[in-house]
C-alpha cells in the first residue's frame, strides 16, 4: 500500500508545484487543478484511481463503514468509521490537502466536476473491484472544506440482511408485503447513518424474492444493485436515468410498476408526488431523515406549502401504512446494534393526524404492542435489559428520556 500511495505522490506533487501561488479561492483552485490534472495520460490517471481503491480496499481489513479523506477538517489524514468510531489510520501517514485535492476530483468525470463546481457539492455511486466480487458499491459524496475538497464514501454491505433478522411484528412484515398489500405509504426514517438504505433494501428483496411484480428504484445515488430474482427491478439513478425524484415518480406511473421505491422525500413536491402515487393504488416506499414517528408526520405536513397542508394531511392518514424509525448506537459488544420505533396507521392515529392531534400518536404508540408498535424507549428498554447497550448509551438516544427513565424503574 505504501508503494502505491508514494508513487501516487510523486505523479501529482508536480501539478501541486506548478498551481499559481495566486489562484487561492475554491472554486478557481478546483477547476485550475482538474484542468492540470486532464493533462495527464491514461495510465497514470487509472494508477491515481487505483490509489483511492487500494484506501478503499483497506475498509474491509478494518470493517469499516465509511472513509474520509481530504479538506482542512483531516488534517491531511485518511479517517475510517469502524464499529461506529471515526479515527484517522496513522499507519497512512499524512498527505498534502493538494494531493487530496487532485486523488479526490480525478474519480469524477468532465460533466460531473462541473456539477461540483456549480453546486459545491456532488453525490454519486462508485464500484470499487475486487477479487473476490466485482460489484462491491459505494456510495458518495464530494464537497468544499475550507477551499480544498473532502470525499465521503459509504460501504454498501455485500450480503442483504434478511426481513425476519429484523423481528417485526406479523402486521409490518404484512404491510411491507406486495402479496398481502397492493398499495400504500411506508416510510423507513432516521437520521444519516442509522441504516435507512439497509432496511429499504432488505424490503426490496423480500418482495423480489416471493412476488412476480414489477420494482422501480429511485435513488440518489443508486447505492445496491439488486438483480431481478421472481420481481423486474429497475434501477434510475438521480442526474444520471432521471432528473429529479418527482420526475422519477411521474414517469414511473407510465412504466407499469407493482413497487416504486423512492430514495428520500426532501421537497415538497417530491412529497405530494410520493402521496398521489400511493393514492392511485401503488405500493410506495420512502425515506425521511426524522428520528421519530411523530416527527415524521410533523415534517411531512410542515414541509409542503401553508395552502396544501390540509390535503397532505387527509391523504397522508389515508395511504399511510407504517413507519419504522431507526437509531444505530454501540453495543456493549463492540458492534452497532439496532433499535427501532414502529408506528402502524389505526384509526385513532388516523384521526389524530387528520385532526391536527399528533401529539396524541406517542401514547397511541406507547398501547399499541398488540398491532405491533412501539417507542423508541420501549426498544431501548429491550435492549437495555438484554444487555446489549448501557443504561448510558440507551439514555442518550432516547427521545422521551422521561419516559425511558420511567420504563427502566418501573421494570425492575
């Protein structure tokens, strides 16, 4: 690895050398270096990408999720998150901000740098090779830290976990089902990195597993891909199959899907999109970055203009099904371990998100074991008690930390 990265240094410290000591602002600096960096031939370019591969390959020595790189946050040094801890690798040594720069744009091509430039900011997927399996993927993302660019990529776990691994009531596993629901909003929420892709692709592949349909994936970016076992899946990635997730949606309902997964509801219009898709008898799934049911629902209605607000609330108690909230946190084992909020529509949360009640939802939930839900302080109780997390771990990630301090003593 060593030998790879100094060759690697000593191919880009001459652009780093030649760079005009007064071409100091970002984006001026970013572009004169792509610009310098086209310069080079083919081989050298590919040994420069195979540098970044041979980092990336390094994650799954340390069972990594996720590497960082480049800005004036790393201090020049290559970070890995394992088991849930970012830390830099000083086995790696440290790098010029500049050589970072160059390692980091040239993975991108001519058009995509330039969408970077105009944005500040470009996300996309990435197929790292290997030995064993040529499809392992990663997900993306390039930005500006104080004038230099940062890189951000994501392992896609290589097995798909199975729906049963995650213990849901008979109720969700129904609801997520295209054999027992032919329509209807779920929703898988959670803040960055709490699993939300994991357990949409784990639906993805219950349903291409059991039914003969016909499974249309939205994404930005497209991070697995799955192969068509008993179901089609297409796969449209944003930027590059489809412009935009409302795009994708509306043009979906011409290509006879069964299933229409939708990477994540962000605007408004993506929303009220998301909602009239289900409302016309499809089965949808989404994400939200929330960490709570409750929230969810807030987000949802407060995200869409003043004017429609009264509409999203009626169709949203009409097509929506469940919504799993999702936290990972580190487990008294070392690993990260899952808790999880289920909330399943009833006409009590019906009526609450209809009536503009959904501080009501929470208790609902709280009573609700016998349809399948619970709190996120009754998931954490579970795993508290079965000493999976600490008592300190637990109360941390609560939402209703009363509440799960009431649940702990009253259990014991």
């Amino acid at each position: 690895m060593k030998e790879i990265i100094e060759e690697a240094r000593q191919i880009l410290q001459p652009i780093v050398d030649n760079i005009p000591d007064h071409i100091i602002f970002d984006i001026d600096r970013c572009r004169c270096l792509f610009d310098e960096l086209q310069k080079l031939d083919r081989e050298k370019r590919i040994k420069l990408r195979n540098t970044i591969k041979t980092l990336l390959a390094h994650m799954e020595e340390l069972e990594a999720s996720d590497i960082d790189m480049g800005g004036a946050g790393s201090h020049g040094k290559i970070w890995y998150r394992v088991h849930g801890s970012k830390r830099p690798e000083e086995s790696l040594g440290t790098f010029d901000l500049s050589i970072l720069d160059l390692l980091i744009v040239n993975l991108l091509e001519d058009k995509q740098v330039e969408v970077l430039l105009d944005q500040r900011s470009y996300d996309f997927s990435f197929v790292l090779d290997t030995a064993e399996d040529n499809t392992r993927r990663l997900r993306a993302t390039i930005y500006l830290d104080l004038g230099h660019l940062a890189l951000n990529m994501r392992m896609i776990p290589k097995d798909i976990r199975s729906i049963q691994s995650y213990d849901f009531h008979k109720n969700v596993i129904n609801a997520f089902s295209l054999e027992k629901s032919k329509s209807g909003l779920n929703l898988v929420t959670g803040i960055t990195g709490s699993g939300k892709s994991t357990t949409l692709d784990s639906i993805v592949d219950f349903n291409n597993s059991i039914s003969d349909s016909h499974i249309t994936i939205i994404g930005d970016p497209i991070e697995r891909v799955h192969k068509s076992k008993m179901s089609i899946v297409r796969h449209r990635e944003i930027g590059t199959d489809v412009l935009s997730f409302k795009d994708g949606a509306i043009q979906a309902l011409r290509q006879d899907p069964d299933i229409i997964i939708i990477g994540e509801m962000r605007s408004s219009d993506t929303i009220m999109t998301t909602l009239e898709l289900a409302d016309t008898g499809h089965k949808v799934f989404s994400t939200v970055h929330t960490s709570s049911a409750v929230e969810t629902i807030d987000r949802i209605v407060d995200t869409v203009p003043y004017k429609y607000r009264g509409r999203v609330k009626t169709r949203l108690a009409d097509v929506l099904d469940v919504i799993v909230s999702q936290k990972l946190m580190p487990g008294t084992a070392g690993k990260l371990v899952l808790a999880k909020e289920v909330m399943i529509m009833t006409p009590a949360i019906k009526a609450a998100i209809k009536n503009e009640n959904t501080d009501e939802i929470y208790g609902i939930m709280r009573q609700g074991s016998k349809y399948g839900m619970k709190t996120l302080e009754q998931d954490l109780k579970r795993l508290y008690r079965r000493n999976e997390i600490s008592f300190e771990i637990a109360i941390s990630n609560a939402n209703n930390k009363k509440h799960f301090k009431e649940l702990v003593k009253y259990s014991f």
